[in-house]
C-alpha cells in the first residue's frame, strides 16, 4: 500500500497526471458508457471544473473518442488520466496557433516521457502497448484531422474599427503590494513551468534527455513508415479516379 502511495504522489508532482481527471472521475467515465449523451454530459462536466478553456463541442468530441478508445483497449484508470493529460496539453497547443509539426512533435515528446523505464527516483506510467496504441490514435483522431481542428479549435480575434475620436479615460487606481497575496510558484501552472524551464538540468535529466531523443528517432521512424504508407494508399485510388475519367 505504500508503495503505491509513493508511486501516485511521484506521478502526481512529477508529471502532474491527475490535473484534467482524477480515477474516480474516469471510472465514472467508464461506467457511464456506451450511453454517449451521457459521457458528453459528464465529461462537459469534468472538464469545466478542471480547466478554463475548455470544454467545447469539438474537445468534447475528441475526449469522447478518447474515453472510447481506452475503454476498448483496457487501459488502466491511471494511464487514462495521463492521456487525458497528454491530449488535453496537445488541445491547447491548437487553441495557441501552434504548426502541425510542432503540435506531432509535443505529443511525440509527452507520449515518451510518460512511457519511458524510468530511474529509480521516477516512473514509467504508460505501458508500451499503450504507447503504440495511443500513437495510432493520434494519426487518426488529431494528425489526419489537423486543417479542421486547426481552424475549429484556434482562437479566432474580432477586431471593430472605429473611426471616431477616442474617449479619454483614467487609468485604473493601482493596488498597494501591501495588500496583494502572495502566489508560490507550486501552486500556479503558468509559474511552475517558467521556474522548471528555467532550472539547470541536472546529470539525470541530461541523460533521459539522451535516452528520449534515441526513442523519438524510433518514433519517427514509424511514423514516416505509416505516413508512407497512407500517401501510397491516397496516390493510387487518385491513379485509379483518373483511369476512370479517361
């Protein structure tokens, strides 16, 4: 019992798996299923409390398929809260205008560092099967859907422009520091990453830094293989359209 206590506050503050969802909420998830206005209304639900920008009705869809997927695949209630992790940050790159290859090259990174045998003062979360089945998700759900999500989930800005005079105004009274409350870094996600970012890498970081790049060459690999593979596919049933037309 205590080793797994040790082993869930490690993935808890190491890899912060249980931000989006924590096992209870994903046995409700799972019990919930396969009712999918339900699942709808419980993850709308879970979603809300847990983050500020989402859900909406394309995420909404995405965790569905999601929840559907590990349901399926029987993955465990603790590598379900890690993908839930993963998927929700690789949303979030979409809502940022981030490129197709830098969001492919995010979860490739995520996906590796929840896999990974880790040392002995870190974890590995995600078995390889879940590794190689999430990737395969991933081409089909998010990479082979990327133009539409693009322009469903980026943040779209509304500009008004208005001719006229501007009415003046008077900036704001600025609060005393006195009187502000003081935020540990800990506490707010925004400044842990910017002091972990901005923190020396240790020797042992270097060397999964090392170890991560080797499984991300592998990676690649296969994905260029079924890329590849997709492209021959697409390029003979065009061959084959045209033959027709002729």
């Amino acid at each position: 019992m205590i080793e797994k206590e040790l082993f869930y506050k490690s993935a808890d503050i190491n890899f912060h798996v249980f931000d989006i969802l924590k096992e209870e909420d994903v046995e409700l998830l799972f019990k919930a299923y396969p009712d999918k206005e339900k699942l709808r209304s419980l993850l709308k639900s879970k979603l809300q409390i847990k983050t500020m920008n989402l859900p909406d009705k394309t995420t909404i869809e995405i965790f569905l398929l999601l929840t559907e997927f590990c349901i399926k695949n029987k993955i465990t209630l603790l590598e379900t809260c890690t993908i839930f992790k993963i998927i929700s940050d690789t949303i979030d790159l979409f809502k940022r205008n981030y490129r197709k290859k830098e969001i492919y090259e995010f979860f490739k990174k995520s996906l590796l560092t929840y896999s990974m045998n880790r040392f002995a003062s870190q974890i590995g979360i995600l078995k390889k099967e879940t590794y190689y089945a999430m990737t395969n998700f991933f081409v089909d759900v998010i990479y082979r859907r990327f133009h539409m999500l693009h322009y469903s989930l980026t943040s779209k800005i509304d500009i008004d422009i208005d001719s006229r005079e501007t009415i003046s105004y008077n900036l704001p009274k600025v609060e005393d520091l006195s009187e502000g409350t003081e935020i540990l870094p800990r506490n707010a996600k925004i400044l842990r990453q910017y002091f972990e970012s901005r923190r020396p890498k240790t020797e042992l970081e270097q060397k999964i830094e090392i170890v991560l790049e080797f499984e991300r060459d592998k990676l690649d690999q296969k994905m260029d293989k079924i890329f590849a593979e997709q492209d021959a596919v697409f390029n003979e049933k065009v061959d084959e359209l045209l033959k027709k037309k002729k």
